[in-house]
C-alpha cells in the first residue's frame, strides 16, 4: 500500500475526559430515529460514487482513486478516529449519516478539507456512517463509520459485520479467501483492518445492511448501532433485540458467546442473513486471523441459531408455510429465487427444536434437504429467527452479487416480510413458535 497522506479526523468530541463522562447532547429519548429522519436529507450522497461490489476484480485496474480507512471500526462519544489516505496528499471529506430522510437515504453532517477536525455534537448522532473521499483527478470512494450510542433502552441493536467485510476484502491483493491472481492456493492466512476495502470502499455494507438500515430508520426505532468488534468485547447489550444484516459469517468466540447470553438473558436474536456464525476467527489487534467452521470444533451455530449454512450457489424459491411474518403475503405466497447465494437449513443439524417459516419449493442438494427460514422461542422467552438465506437484504433494493436480480414484485414481498419483523421489535410483540423440527441433541 502507497500511504501518501495520514489525515487527523476527529470524529467525537475531543475533551480530555474519559467518554463515559461526557455529554455529547445527542438525542436519546424515546422516538430519536423517528426524530432524525425529519431532517432534510442529501439524494445525491452517493451520486459520484458507483455502486461496487466487494472482492469486485475491476478496482484492480489501474485507475487513480482517493481511498482511506479509519484506525476503528467505530467510536463513541469522546472518542477519535484517525483517517489514512491513500493517494493524494490532500482531499475533501464528507460525513453522512445513514438512514431514511424520506427516502433519500443519507443526511450531510459536515464538510471537512484537508486535515481539519470534526468534532461530535447533537449534530452526530448515533448511527452508521460513511465518509466520501474526494480529490480533483481522482475518483471518490467511501469508508465506513459507527458512531455508537451512548448508555440508553433501545429497541434494538444493530450490528454491522465488519469481521465479514474485512474477511473477503481484496484490496492489496489478498483476502482470507483469494490471493492478488484470484484462486484460493494464493489467499492470506491473517488480514488486515489497515487498508481500505475493495468495492466502492464501503466493504459490503451497501448491499447487505444499508436496505436493513434504511428500513430501520424509516420505521422509526429507536437503535443501538455498533460493530461485530464492540460486539467481540462482551459489551451489555440494552435492547429488546440484536439484528443483523445479510451476511455475518465471521465470528469470534467471545462474540458468539455475549450473542449466547443476551439470547438466554432474554434478548431476541434476528437474523436477515444466511451463513451466519459460521466460522470462527481470532481478533488481535487490527488483524483476523484464520477461519474455521464452529462444527468442526462441535459447536456448530445451529446450537444457538436452529439453523445453519448448507448450500453453496443455489437460487432458489422460497414457499410461504402462511404463518408470520410470511403471512403478510397472503396464502401460498411465493418469492421468486430468495434463497441463495448461500442458504440455511434445520435438517442434518444439532440445536433447538424450530418452526418452519418459509422453505425452498424444491430440494437443492441430492441429500433432501431443503433450504428454511426458522423460528424458535428460546427457554428465557427470546425469539431467534433466521431467515436463512444471505440474499435477503441484498433484495430489498436489488443489489445482489453472484448475477441475481429480483423484480419490483419480490422486492416488495422481501420488504413487507421485514417490515413484520421489524414492527414486532419495536411493540416487543412476539408469538410464542409451534414446533416442527423437534430437538435434535
């Protein structure tokens, strides 16, 4: 990497005191998101930025760009994030704030040049943030943010999967996955969080989690938002539910530990993703380290989930069973190919007895087994789902790797279907499941 320039870039207030102290006069109170969304927003935030996919081989052309990373994955009130440039030796950073805006998605914060400070207030509030990068004669990118909330009751927690981003990013050349010339004898043991991502430079945020986000916003509930790296340090998780997007494969122990007893405490456990939880991996530092199935050390995710990953490259149909929240479809209801890329299964698993939700139409592997969304009611009363496929989100507004693409008709479906969900979140309404796949020790 040819690190040209380092930027300061406060981004929380700079007092000497420790965050815990500090006040940064955000918003907090009952209704906040619904509040927020009131500002106007900017629908032209990523105008000048083109949608990329990460690991996408054309950024290895050789175009000049501005690119960065910031030394966390996300801050709090007090605390400052450091932003390396690559490339010029100046550039113009712009902050926005994820979210609905009336549908216009992101909301300006501030206008920094150069290696000027920016400084947290009741003007940055929680959330997930992107900054843009610009430079005259180079093309823009983005780098991603949290801004976590300060100590509050929230609806629900928001956890965005940086671990995954960073494990299947290939800018500098290697992933955990592939090497610089694309196979998998050339991929990288350990990488590394210093160096921007690939793609647009917002890892895969944009389509697996910013459809998520905006919903969330628009619906108005009040979010806790951090990273899978706050969530690697055991912190107490202070709302109803913890969510997660399309894909979070990669987890630490730790992390799958504090998700195991905010589950037992209580908490809801909502996934709009599929593979989740599968591979563990080690956090030092700024460095992931390594990546093995957590059943291959007999503690496969379904243990906690009721599901687990069982199918590679399949598109696939998914049939309603017409009970909630498929119901707000109508009987029989079928969405066109929202299984795959990677989908999940009950059957051939270890864990809790499920409900089937939703399942494929038709068996993708010669063993039988089908992909399902499940559905089960924890001993504590939490409710865990899974929704068992990591093209969810990613269809909600069709931005979808691996060549799938859905229609108006599907997204819609997709979007009612989360919108159930994401409506019981926020009233603490929950059915208790009906038990179809029972126990399997």
């Amino acid at each position: 990497m040819k690190v040209l320039a380092i930027l300061s870039l406060i981004v929380a207030l700079m007092a000497p005191l420790p965050a815990q102290a500090q006040d940064c006069g955000w918003d907090q109170s009952s209704g906040w998101v619904a509040r927020e969304n009131r500002h106007v927003g900017n629908a032209d935030w990523a105008s000048d930025v083109p949608f990329r996919l990460s690991a996408d081989y054309s950024r290895r052309k050789n175009l000049p760009r501005v690119e960065g990373y910031f030394d966390a994955t996300s801050i709090g009130c007090g605390q400052s994030a450091k932003l390396t440039i690559v490339g010029p030796q100046q550039a113009d950073i712009y902050i926005y704030r994820i979210g609905y805006y009336q549908g216009k998605g992101a909301r300006l914060i501030a206008h920094i040049k150069s290696a000027q400070s920016f400084t947290a207030s009741s003007k940055t509030p929680p959330g997930a943030y992107i900054a843009k990068l610009k430079s005259a004669g180079r093309a823009s990118t983005f780098i991603p943010i949290v801004i976590r909330s300060q100590s509050q009751k929230s609806d629900i927690t928001f956890v965005s999967s940086v671990l995954t981003w960073q494990a299947y990013n290939q800018w500098g050349g290697a992933s955990i996955y592939k090497g610089a010339n694309g196979k998998s004898d050339t991929k990288s043991s350990q990488v590394s969080f210093d160096r921007p991502y690939d793609g647009d430079g917002t890892g895969q945020f944009r389509y697996m989690e910013q459809p998520l986000v905006t919903m969330i916003e628009q619906l108005g509930l009040d979010t806790s938002y951090m990273t899978d790296v706050d969530l690697d340090k055991g912190p107490v998780i202070n709302s109803g539910s913890l969510v997660f997007g399309g894909h979070s494969e990669f987890w630490t122990q730790s992390m799958r530990s504090t998700v195991e007893n905010a589950v037992a405490s209580g908490i809801n456990l909502l996934i709009f993703g599929g593979n989740t939880a599968y591979a563990r991996t080690e956090l030092t530092g700024r460095e992931l380290i390594g990546r093995i199935p957590f059943r291959d050390i007999n503690n496969p995710e379904s243990l906690l989930i009721g599901s687990q990953y069982f199918a590679l490259g399949i598109k696939k149909d998914l049939e309603s069973q017409n009970r909630w929240p498929f119901s707000v479809l109508g009987n029989n209801a079928i969405i066109k190919g929202i299984y795959g890329y990677e989908a999940d299964t009950a059957m051939g698993t270890r864990g809790p007895g499920v409900e089937i939700l939703a399942r494929a139409t038709i068996s993708p592997t010669e063993k039988g087994w089908v992909a399902m969304s499940t559905y089960y009611t924890g001993a504590s009363g939490a409710t865990v789902l899974n929704m068992g496929t990591n093209g969810w989100v990613c269809a909600m507004q069709n931005r979808c790797p691996w060549g799938h693409s859905f229609d108006a008709y599907a997204q819609s479906q997709v979007r009612l279907v989360t919108a159930a969900v994401l409506k019981a979140a926020k009233s603490g309404n929950w059915r208790v499941a009906q038990i179809e796949i029972p126990t399997r020790p």
